[in-house]
C-alpha cells in the first residue's frame, strides 16, 4: 500500500474517534524522521487513547508496522511511529503549549480530510 493510502487510513482512524483539528504536515525534504506528520488532539485522556489506539489497529490491519508508540499510559502526547507516518495525539490541553504546527512551520499542509470527505 502506497504511503498517501496509509496517510488516509490514519487521518480517517483518528476522525472515527473524533479527533478534533486533524493537521497533515508533508514533511518530505523538511525531516529525515517522516514524511508525513499527523497532529490532532482529544479532549480527555480516555479520548485520546482511544485515538491512538484505533489509529495503531487500522494501521495494523493495513500490513503497516507500529515500531514505536510513546506516551499511551499517561495520554498527554502520544507519539505513534509508523515509519514514514508519524501521528502525534494530544491531549488538548498539551497541543497548544508544543504547538508543532508553528515548529515545524515550513511544512506544507495536506488535506487529506478533504479528500476522504469527498470519497465518501
């Protein structure tokens, strides 16, 4: 499966759970870690599990390989890398403190939530 199909599993995983202001940043020739950051927060610990939780399932469905997942017991940032996707679920009261939206300003955003809306 291509890495733009993957990108959309993941935003559409995080979208199921209600994850609120989902943000695509297209790392590619900004980052050697990915190319392609997921930012999106819940508003309680227990959502936000269940964010990264879902978003590790679908992604495992897919044949795509978690290799890490950081931050699960205390939900504040969990950081879930799959290789060249890495998703980033916040509580929301952490995302605007890290606000890696302005950090990693350079990076263009992709619709990707755009586009699964107009798929549907």
């Amino acid at each position: 499966m291509k890495t733009e199909e993957l990108l959309k599993t993941v935003v559409k995983a995080a979208d199921d759970k209600r994850a609120e202001e989902i943000v695509v940043l297209n790392m590619k020739g900004i980052s050697l870690i990915a190319d392609y950051f997921i930012i999106c927060h819940g508003n309680s610990e227990k959502q936000v599990q269940a964010i990264a939780r879902e978003i590790k399932d679908e992604a495992n469905k897919t044949g795509l390989f978690v290799n890490k997942l950081e931050g699960f017991d205390e939900a504040k940032w969990v950081l879930i890398d799959m290789g060249n996707i890495i998703a980033h679920v916040f509580h929301r009261d952490e995302r605007s403190y890290y606000n890696l939206e302005r950090l990693w300003g350079d990076a263009p955003f992709e619709d990707v939530l755009g586009e699964l809306n107009r798929d549907v």
